[in-house]
C-alpha cells in the first residue's frame, strides 16, 4: 500500500510517496534526484551507499525508506555550506584522494561519522572507520592521509572558533 | 634544458584533480544518475544453465504483465561481436545456445523497473543441457562437446613464437629450472555497475548511447557493425565512469540490447546491471596455466625460456587473441632473453568470460617469471637482486622481437628498492616465518598498432582559442579515474602559458571529438601528450605571426608564459595572451590548431608481430616483506616497498595514486580474490561479500617512489605508470613467502589453509591438488630443515 511520508533529509522536508519495501537508496536517487548516494551493490557490501541517519553511518541499500521518518538524513550534497567544501571534502580534493568517484561520497560521508566521534584519530582508527567503504582506486593510502589532514583542519577550525 | 629533460611551468606538478569538486560533492554525473524524458527501464533474462540449447523461449506471459513494452531474445540480433571482430562469437542476446551461465537470452522493456523485472521472471527458457566444461585442460580433450561449433578442440586462437634453438640452448645451460604456474581468475572490481542509457531519435534517425565504456570510438564501431547502424548515426557519449580497469573495454550485452530496444521503441532505455550481473559479465583476467623453463650461465644471465601458457577463455572470444600475443610479448621485457620459445592457446570453457584486466597479460606472466627468477639465483648462487641487475634491460635494448626498449631505467628502481627494503641484508637472513621477495615488471605504452583495422592517428587534438570559450580542447580522450583530465589539462597549460583550470574538455564524446583509440594499454598520456603538442604549436605558429607584431620580438623568439606572450631574450617585451588572441582574431580569423600522433610501426615477420611493440616502457620494481604465522597459515605483509620509472610524472600525486590502487589490486589477488563456480558452472560468490577485495585494514603500508627519469621520446617525457605496478606484487609476495617458509607457492590466491596445507599442519583435501614445490637449495642456503629446525646431513 503507497503512503505519503515526511522524510528530513540535508535538513529539508520532503513529502515522498512510498511503498512499505521501498529502500532509501532508490528512494534517494529515483523520486528526490539526489543521486550523490552511489549503488555499487545493493547488498550492504561496498558502503558506496552510505549516509547519515541521525549522525551515524547507514547503508541506505540495506535501510526501508519507511523506517526514516522523523529521522536527520544526511548525504554527500547536504555536505557543502553555501558552495563552501566541507572540510573533509576539500581534504580529500587536495590530497589527491579521489580517482574514479565513485566510492567518494559514502568515504566522505564514513569520515564524517568517523570524525564527529573521534577528532584525532589513529591510523588504525581512520582504516577502521572506512573499512566498511570499498575502493577499488587508490589503494586507500591517500584517502587515510585525507582523513588525518581533515582531522587536523577541523581541529585547527575547533582552536580558532575557541580563541574567538 | 636539464639531464631530467624540459623545464616546465605546470606539468610536473601534483596540482588537484579538475573534476575533484564535482565529484566530493555527488554531482559527477555516472551513466545511472542520468534520467531522460520519457526514459523507460530494461532488465535482461539470464541462463541458468552454462551450457544448453535454447530449446524455446515463452514470453507471453511477460509481454502481458502491465507497463511491459516490448520483449526480445536473441531472434531479433543481426549479428555476433567480439573485439576486433576476430572469431566473433557473442551475441546481445544467447542465439541458439547458451555458454555460460548468467548470459542473457531475453530482454524486457518496461515503464518501471519492477515491472522489467517481474516480466523477467515470467520469461520460461527451455534448454536441453550438453555437457560442461570448466577446465581448460578437459576442454581440450572433448572435441565431442564443442562450444562453439566452429572450435575445434575448444580452441579459440593458439600459436607459436620461436626465437633461437631453444632444446639446444637449455641442454648447453648449466643451470635449467622448471616449474608450472596457475594465475587466478580474478575480476575487474570496478564499483560502478555498468549502465547504458540509449536514446534513438526517431525524427533524425541518431541513436545517442549513454555508458561507461573506455573506448567510446571502438563501441561506436561495435554497435554499428552489430546492430547495422550507420556510424554517422551513432553519438557515443561517455558520463563519469566508475572504475574501469579494463574491465570497461567492450561492448556489454546490456548496452547493445539497450539500443535495440531504443530503436524499437523510439524512447530512451536504461539498463543497469546489478552487481550479480556484472560478475557474470566479467571481462577480468584470464586464468593461465603456465609451465617455464629457463635456462641460465654461470653468472646468472638468462641463457633461454621455454614457455607454455594455456588460458581459459571462457565461453566467448572477447580480448583472448589480443591476451594470448601480448603474454608472448611482455615475455621479453624487463629482463635481455635471447632465445624464446612460446606456445600459446586460448581454449573455451563454459564460465563467465575473461577479458582484459588492468597490466594485461604482465600479470600472468610476472608471476611465473619473477619465481623461475628466484629459483634461478638459487640455483646458481646468487641473490636475487643480482640476477635481476644482470639481466634487467637499459636504454637501446633490442631483444629477438621487433619490440624495442628507447628508455629505460628500470635498473634505478631495482637500486631504489633493494636499498630501501634493506634486500640483500635481509634475504635468508630473517628469522624463520619471516621473509623478504623481489620482483620486477614493465608494461607497454599504447600499442603500435591500432585495435581498428586502419592506418590513422591513434590520438588527435584539436585547440580552440577565443574569447568567447578561452581555450577549449576537444580529444577523443577518455578518463575512468586515472586523472586523464588534468593531466590533459595541465599539458595543454603548459604549452599556451594559461592556468590549467581554465582549459575547457571537451572530450567522451564520438561526435564532438576527433577520433581516438581509446583507454587501454596505457596510451593514453603519452600519445595524448604529442597531439597536444602538436596542436599548441599549431596555435603558436598562427598567433605568433601576430603577437610578433604586438611584442616587437621575432616570432621564433617568443613564448606563453602564465598568461602573456613574450620575448625569450627580453621577457619585458610582452603581450597578454587575451589581447593577442583578440587581435588574431579581429584581424586573421577563427583560431583553431590541430594535432596528431601515431607511434612507429616496426615490422616483423613472425605470428603476433603486431602485439607487443610500443613507443615507450614503463618500470616498476618491488618487495615485500612478510611474516607467515605458522598456526594459522596467515600471511601478514609488514613492508612494502615500490620504485617506478614512468618517465617524467606529469602529476606526481597521481602517479602515486596510480602506484598504490595497482598493488591494492595486486595484493587483492595474491591473497583473495576468485571467482568460483560450481560443477555445474554456476558462480558462488558473484558479490562483495564472497568476493573479497582488499579494504583499508588490509593495506600494508605501501612506500612507493617515482625515480628520476626522462624518456626524451615523449612529449613531455611521459610514459606508462597505471599498469605495470600490478604485475610484480604476486611474486613479490610468493618470493617472500619462500623466503620465509622454504615453500614455493605456484597458484594464487595464496589462502591461510593452502599454507597450512603446503606445512602439512593440516591435509588437504583428496581433490585438491596445491601448486606448490619445495627446492633442496633453500635449506642449504639457510642451514636448516624446510621446519626451521636445524639441517641434518643426510
Ligand atoms: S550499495 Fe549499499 S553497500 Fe553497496
Ligand atoms: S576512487 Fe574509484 S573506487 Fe574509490
């Protein structure tokens, strides 16, 4: 049965028409053209579809558009601020972290989750927090020194904003 | 002008990616993300068995389901394809018989996805089912079970190179080692599924194809040939593409139905596979069962090779003539073989098919080369880093072939690693369990011969300079994600002194650039890179004549620098490049520069002669240090080091980039990955989760580095990078491993229980035959028993 939901995604409102089965990745992509979410698999195995759902990693192959009412959506383009990179994003631009793309928005997305937990994390923290992401690309070096250096930058943001 | 080449402004700099912004914000446009007005959904049907006759196909109840608007099978197909269309034998939809399972027999066009697929399942495939065959071996002995009817043997291409007296040769060596090999049958692994879009124009007769594809010129081709449309009135263009890896080369069935139902309907069709469907696919690498034998002197220089390599080709022809040459070429490189015996057979099998696979070929052949290399110095008594100095190839090097080495310092990067890993400190020197290996690679850049039957430019360029657009380049260049467009970018910046964010791309795309012969082999930059040259000059020798003028400088004495021509003798004597091209323009007319290359075409007279030469090499040489835990049989990498001669880095950022993925890719197939199937030719693990790539906790610390070099053959002194790296990880490791266990592993992937097997810690079971072998001289070197307990005399 179709019903008309309320989905908050990249802090808007959206009234979509939903089947109960409906994943939030086609809902994503398909009815809202936000089509930043990447499917590599639809079967939970690759993280190109990851998102935010109320600050914490999900795949959105694998989660029912139905079960994300009320809830904070976020994807790749709820990133940037005003045409501003998000830190992250420009970390990732100028350590060369991107190749073909296509694994980008789900790492950005896994090193904001990542990141909003731990700030300073270790070596061993950030592989771990993009472990769930594939990349089939780079060989995952350049996306963890992205990572480190994002950490920096949001903690040099973090001091300043303090000093102020 | 340095001993490291050119000067340069922008070219050698790690500047970011042109399209790093559209693609950390999610709006890089892939093929999938693309919706067009009145855009319907296709799914296609797929055997079930691996090997049948398509007895009957009922599509009735499919064509009734609600919003189905047409279904298909292989009747309304005119014709088969395959690269190069030599042996073509795969058709967009299975006509007459299936042979593997997972091809396509029907297709269904639909309003909606669902829709597509429910009608999907409705289709009812009667198949009367012949026998299957999944090895090779087997294959070639059922002349009673042909796949193909016109394959006799199962034998797709076979042929033979000889170089020398190779039985004499070997009989006078002192040394002679022998041992057989098998490579895995790995896939691609690119993320994005393949996807076509296809919109025919029934006012004008285009049909316009969405996809991702490497060489859009060459699929224009295909589908013209397959589906008898006219070329003019086929546009290809390409979107983003998700990773390619070779595995982006051909033509899918997907695509070509794609247009077959776009043509039908006279609406646009998408299909996009699900990843079972790009497993099934395939198009990776070639599994190859190899046997070598390998002569060497006294000093350890390679005396002669013989060499047997049977691929497994799976159901169709693909790349498999262009795979079994181009194993016999990279042969020769990067080590002086004199004398040469090759015999090479590509047979079919009833599995999804192999095609090409990033370092082509060089996979294959490294892995058994690099081994038979270690084997060698054993027995000869040296290390391993000597023999692969003794014999490793330099500047001037013509072997036996036509191929010929113009640059080359591939010695530097055997110097840099050995030096940097500590080789020959460690080298059956570390505890035992833990080990060190070496291995060397090379790989071509760009082939001499084009994949299209003809004789014109592999790469042209074509410079547009205004004040309407700026400067506009449009190439049929291609970018999968290896960073094509900046370079292209940075290059053409370079020559015309503007910023390289501020050159306009107009390229992937068959109808608004200039023919090229795709992304493949590596040839990219390099042929990119004189055609660019070539067309800047063109633009230079039109606009100097006028701001000649302007400056006041003889127009041979002037140059673009950051935005101004100007005098080389007095750079105060100068003029914006604007306000140059302005009066060009108001003064001469349109300003356009056109340029072209074609590398040299040596001529040979032996079978495969066309496959193998290239204008330039690529050197790669690595180790890798390992720890094997006894217990458990893991292997753990605990160093990796890497040296690379790619010529002059156009963007050192990404050539590292292009280094690290190429051993990710590696390391994922000396440890994990391949594909399976089942007696019944049945794929297991046609996903992410069975089919493990490496992620992020899998990586060892990788320590690449990008010698010094030059090639003063290439425009800007580039040469291959993308695809040689690959090729030399699986030996590394297998030396390494053998240098930690006194086990030499000969397949791949190299899992925790074949160790414990090989160990004996545990029995394998009956049918399981390991390829390992064990050499006496690795406890003589290292005074114990292959245990790690102390050596008895016997
Ligand atoms: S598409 Fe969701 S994990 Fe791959
Ligand atoms: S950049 Fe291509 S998969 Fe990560």
């Amino acid at each position: 049965m179709k019903r008309v939901i309320e989905l908050t995604i990249n802090g808007s409102a959206y009234d979509v028409v939903i089947s109960p089965q409906d994943l939030l990745i086609d809902v994503l992509r398909q009815k809202l053209d936000l089509t930043g979410t990447k499917k590599g698999c639809g079967q939970g195995d690759c993280g190109t579809c990851t998102v935010l759902i109320d600050g914490r990693r999900a795949l959105a192959c694998l989660t029912l558009a139905i079960a994300c009412e009320g809830r904070q959506i976020l994807t790749i383009e709820g990133m940037e601020k005003h045409g501003v990179l998000h830190p992250i994003q420009q970390a990732f631009i100028d350590k060369g972290a991107i190749q073909c793309g296509y694994c980008t928005p789900g790492m950005v997305l896994s090193a904001k989750a990542l990141l909003d937990e731990h700030p300073a994390p270790t070596e061993h923290e950030i592989k771990l927090g993009i472990s769930g992401n594939l990349c089939r690309c780079t060989g995952y070096v350049k996306i963890v020194e992205a990572v480190r250096d994002a950490a920096a930058r949001l903690q040099a943001a973090a001091d300043c904003g303090k000093g102020a | 002008m340095s001993g490291n080449g050119r000067q340069f402004n922008v070219v050698g700099k790690s500047v970011p990616r042109v399209e790093g912004a559209d693609k950390v914000r999610g709006k890089a446009v892939f093929t999938d993300d693309m919706r067009l007005p009145g855009m319907v959904h296709g799914k296609l049907k797929h055997a079930t068995v691996a090997h049948g006759r398509i007895v009957s196909i009922d599509v009735e109840r499919a064509r009734q389901v609600p919003g189905v608007l047409a279904v298909i099978t292989g009747e309304e197909c005119a014709k088969p394809y395959s690269v190069n269309n030599y042996k073509p034998s795969e058709w967009p939809l299975a006509k007459g018989k299936v042979v593997y399972c997972g091809e396509a027999v029907a297709a269904v066009a639909a309003m909606d996805e669902a829709a597509a697929e429910r009608a999907v399942e409705l289709i009812d495939v009667q198949y009367e089912e012949l026998p299957v065959l999944l090895d090779p071996r087997e294959a070639l002995s059922r002349d009673d079970a042909r796949i193909h009817d016109w394959a006799e043997h199962n034998i797709g291409y076979e042929g033979v190179q000889q170089f020398g007296d190779v039985d004499d040769t070997l009989e006078k060596s002192p040394h002679v080692v022998e041992n057989s090999f098998y490579s895995s049958y790995t896939h691609c692994g690119f993320l994005e599924p393949q996807s076509t879009l296809a919109d025919y124009n029934t006012g004008t007769g285009l049909l316009t194809v969405y996809t991702c594809n490497q060489l859009p010129h060459y699929l224009q081709q295909t589908i013209a040939r397959t589906l008898d449309q006219r070329m003019e009135k086929i546009r290809v263009v390409i979107p983003t593409v998700g990773g390619a890896f070779g595995g982006k080369t051909e033509a899918t069935p997907s695509c070509l139905v794609a247009c077959m139902l776009s043509r039908q309907l006279g609406r646009p069709v998408k299909i996009t596979y699900t990843r079972e469907e790009v497993f099934h696919q395939n198009k990776g690498r070639h599994p190859a069962h190899m046997t070598m034998k390998m002569g060497f002197d006294n000093e350890g220089r390679i005396t002669a090779l013989d060499f047997d390599c049977l691929l497994d080709g799976g159901g169709h022809s693909s790349w498999g003539f262009v795979v079994m040459w181009f194993i016999a070429a990279l042969t020769h490189l990067p080590y002086k073989l004199p004398v040469v015996r090759y015999k090479g057979k590509r047979v079919y099998t009833n599995k999804p098919t192999p095609g090409a696979q990033r370092c082509l070929g060089g996979v294959q052949v490294r892995m058994a080369f690099e081994s038979m290399l270690d084997m060698g110095a054993a027995k000869v008594g040296v290390n391993p880093y000597d023999i692969r100095m003794i014999n490793a190839v330099e500047a001037g090097y013509k072997g036996p072939t036509v191929i010929e080495v113009r640059h080359a310092e591939f010695k530097k990067c055997l110097e840099s690693v050995a030096s940097r890993s500590g080789f020959v400190e460690k080298y059956g020197k570390l505890p035992y369990g833990r080990g060190i290996g070496m291995a060397g690679g090379h790989y071509s850049t760009g082939g001499a011969f084009l994949l299209y039957p003809s004789f014109r430019p592999h790469s042209t360029a074509q410079l547009r300079v205004d004040t309407e657009a700026g400067v506009t380049l449009y190439i049929g260049a291609t970018a999968i994600g290896q960073g094509a467009m900046t370079v292209l970018c940075q290059m053409v910046a370079e020559e015309l002194g503007v910023d390289y964010r501020e050159v306009h791309l107009v390229c992937q795309d068959t109808m608004l650039a200039p023919m090229d012969n795709g992304t493949y082999d590596s040839r990219l930059t390099y042929g990119s890179g004189h055609a660019i040259k070539n067309a800047a000059a063109d633009i230079k020798a039109k606009l100097f004549d006028v701001a000649a003028i302007m400056v006041g400088a003889g127009k041979d004495h002037l140059e673009c620098v950051n935005g101004e021509i100007r005098s080389i003798y007095e750079p105060n004597r100068k003029v914006a490049f604007k306000k140059a091209v302005y009066q060009y323009l108001s003064s001469v007319g349109p300003l356009f520069g056109t340029g072209e290359y074609t590398p040299p075409q040596p001529k040979g007279d032996y079978d495969g002669k066309l496959i193998g030469p290239s204008p330039a090499f690529g050197f790669t040489a690595q180790a890798a240090e390992v720890e094997v835990d006894l217990e458990t049989g893991q292997i753990k990498v605990v160093g990796y080091w890497e040296a690379g001669d790619c010529g002059k880095a156009i963007n050192p950022m990404s050539v590292e980039g292009q280094v690290e993925g190429a051993i990710s890719m590696g390391l994922g197939a000396t440890f994990f990955e391949e594909m399976v199937v089942d007696a019944n030719g049945r794929m297991l693990n046609p996903n992410f989760h069975d089919y493990k790539m490496p992620t992020a906790l899998d990586m060892p610390e990788l320590q690449t580095e990008i010698v010094a070099s030059y090639d003063p053959t290439s425009a800007y002194g580039n040469k291959e990078v993308g695809e040689g790296p690959v090729g030399p990880v699986i030996p590394a490791i297998l030396n390494a491993v053998y240098d930690a266990i006194g086990i030499r592993f000969t397949e791949v992937p190299l899992k925790p229980e074949k160790v414990l097997w090989a160990l004996g810690t545990i029995e394998a079971p009956a049918e399981r035959r390991l390829h390992v072998s064990s050499e006496s001289t690795y406890c003589a070197r290292r005074g114990c028993a292959p245990d790690g307990s102390s050596l008895q005399e016997p």
